[in-house]
C-alpha cells in the first residue's frame, strides 16, 4: 500500500482508520514528517496505524516504511537525494521483506514536482531497484505525474510493471481526475488492485485523511 499523507496534516484519525481497515503487509508512506519532532511523529504514525516503524522520515525525503508484524525485516537503506536549494528535500527508502518465506524488496518514492527533478530522483531509484539483484522488486509512491510520462516510461523500461494499472485517479481525494500514484512491480511478480471503500462513510473517510488516496495491491510473488 502507498499513501501520501501530506505530512499528517489532516484528519490522522480517518488516516488511521484508512490504514487499519486495508491491512497492508507494507505501508509506503510519502510526505512522513520530516521536520520538528518527525521521529517520534513517524512512530506515533506506526503506533496508530497498528504497524511497526521499518526506516525513513527525514533520513529519506519523507519517504517512509511501516509494515505489519506478520512480516520479516532484513535489511533497509535511507538514502537523500540532492536538491536545487529551497526545493523540497526528496529521498529514497528501501527494504528486503519476508512473508511466509518469500523474499522480496520495497522501493518508496517521491518524485520531484519538475521533470528535471523527476529524471534526477529516478536514476537513484532506478540504481536502488538494481540494488535488489534477482528477487522481486515493488516501487511504489508518488510520481507527481500522469500514466504516459517520461517517469512511467522509464520504469517500465527499466522491466517494472503497472501493478495497479486500472486506472483510478488518486489526487486529489475529494474529487480525484489525476493518476498520479502508482505501485509498479517487477516482472518476476503478479499483482491487481485492490478496490478503496466506495460507501458514502468510506469516502468521505478516504477525504478527511489525506488529499492523495492510497493505492492498494495484492502481491503474487510466485508470479
């Protein structure tokens, strides 16, 4: 699951609940607090969410990862990626999980507002991607831009697939008309997406929690 969640600024009640009723083995999180306090704020996240603080805030651009105890933690890396001065700090977080034996790596992104930006951030992604060898790889964030883009297209040169290809708008929450979030896999794991909760309670919850809604898939990693 990934989820921009515009630094806690809105209802994290709604959030926490978001969270807690999709269940997700890994949580990708962008825009994590990265400022005063960020590190007990990102734990007070994990803690509210019913997950465990695996790596980011800060460290990473406000790239974060939480993830369910049902799953292995066995190694992570932070990484800051350098900006234009006065532009967001951005950041890659990445880690190798195992679920009932099944090893696989997490990639979380945030990509640059401007397409410069966005090309510099992806080749440090790209780089962490590699950094996984042969087991199957999940990238999953914010693109900051729509299916088709120069960011889409080199993921997915670089052998990543659309996991979550049915496209659903994401941004904003309300009343979403972009696609701008995205969980792109690679090829050696299957995936679909998991549908958001469509009931007048459920959306208006998906609204109060964030202006991004969250993008949710099911992993196959026997392919």
């Amino acid at each position: 699951m990934t989820y921009n969640v515009r630094g806690l600024g809105d209802d994290v009640s709604a959030l926490a609940t978001v969270v807690g009723d999709l269940r997700p083995d890994v949580l990708v999180v962008q825009e994590a607090p990265k400022l005063l306090r960020w590190r007990s704020r990102c734990a007070g996240l994990a803690r509210a969410t019913g997950l465990l603080y695996v790596a980011g805030g800060r460290t990473a651009g406000g790239n974060l990862l939480l993830a369910h105890q049902r799953t292995v933690v066995l190694g992570h890396a932070e990484e800051r990626i350098p900006q234009r001065l006065r532009d967001p700090i951005r950041g890659v977080v990445s880690a190798t999980f195992a679920v009932g034996g099944r090893r696989f790596g997490v990639v979380g992104v945030h990509l640059s507002l401007s397409a410069p930006g966005r090309t510099r951030d992806l080749d440090r992604v790209l780089g962490t991607v590699r950094s996984f060898g042969d087991l199957p790889v999940l990238v999953a964030g914010d693109l900051n831009e729509p299916p088709g883009g120069p960011s889409w297209r080199a993921l997915s040169g670089a052998g990543l697939h659309d996991a979550a290809g049915d496209g659903t708008p994401t941004f904003p929450a309300r009343e979403p008309r972009a696609r701008i979030d995205a969980v792109f896999a690679s090829g050696g794991a299957r995936a679909r997406a998991v549908d958001l909760p469509t009931d007048d309670e459920g959306r208006t919850r998906l609204a109060r929690a964030s202006d991004h809604l969250p993008v949710v898939v099911d992993v196959d990693l026997d392919g």
